[in-house]
C-alpha cells in the first residue's frame, strides 16, 4: 500500500497543495520530504506510539488521532487492550 499511495501523490501532484496523510509509518519520510519541497503543505495523522519520531517533525503540521475530540470522529476513541493482540 505505501507504494501505491507514493505513487498516486506523485503521479497527481499538479492537482492538490494538501496533503493529509494518515500514517506513522517512516517510509513515507522521502514522500514527506519531496512533497515540502514542491511546495506542499503535509499534514500527518497518526497516534504518539504509533509514528516514528522523524515523520512527526518533516511535515507541517502533526496531529494525534486519540488526542483529537469526540465532535470530530462522532465518538469517544479508546485503546485497544494490549491482552487482545
């Protein structure tokens, strides 16, 4: 999926100046980077434990999706028990 995803940002890039990208994963670090230096505005969603500290500080912006309140996702977000993985 991180491929196809790279893939689609760059194949589109004439087309958007945002960029939402839900994921904490470092390998979109390139994507993330290239993005910026077209002048891209990168805005990355991602949990605190779930995100490599490098992502969290290349975009513009960083939100964490458990710190963001119910009136956005229409209800309350929990953890999940660490006893059901």
């Amino acid at each position: 999926m991180d491929v196809e995803i790279t893939i689609d940002a760059l194949h589109n890039i004439d087309k958007y100046n945002i960029v939402v990208l839900f994921s904490g994963d470092s390998d979109f670090l390139a994507l993330v980077s290239y993005l910026r230096r077209a002048g891209k505005k990168v805005s990355i969603f991602s949990s605190k434990n779930n995100i490599s500290e490098e992502l969290r500080t290349c975009g513009d912006g960083y939100f964490d999706v458990l710190e963001i309140n119910e009136d956005i996702w229409g209800r309350e977000l929990h953890h999940r028990s660490t006893k059901n993985q």
